[in-house]
C-alpha cells in the first residue's frame, strides 16, 4: 500500500525501488565528484515569460 493506503502494483513497486537506487547511485558519484553543497531534488521553476 502506499502512503494513502491505495493498493500498489508490482511494477509500481519495482519503479520505486529502482528510482530510490539510482538517486542513492547520483547522489553518491555527485558527492565525490561535486563536495559542494548541490541538489539532486527535482525543482520547478515559474518563468512568467513562458507562454
């Protein structure tokens, strides 16, 4: 079940476990490479100018 306690399917599942991997894998590989404060988070940006 998910965090609103609706039924989740296996591929739902399996999805989240393989995007949890490969943000842990990015974070790591950004870490040693980038030691500067980043961020990997998804962000959204307004841009008033867009139609």
């Amino acid at each position: 079940m998910d965090g609103c306690t609706e039924p989740i399917t296996r591929a739902m599942l399996l999805g989240r476990q393989k995007h949890d991997l490969a943000l842990a894998c990015a974070r790591d590989v950004l870490t040693r490479l980038w030691p500067a404060p980043f961020s990997i988070e998804q962000r959204y940006r307004y841009y008033g100018t867009a139609a």
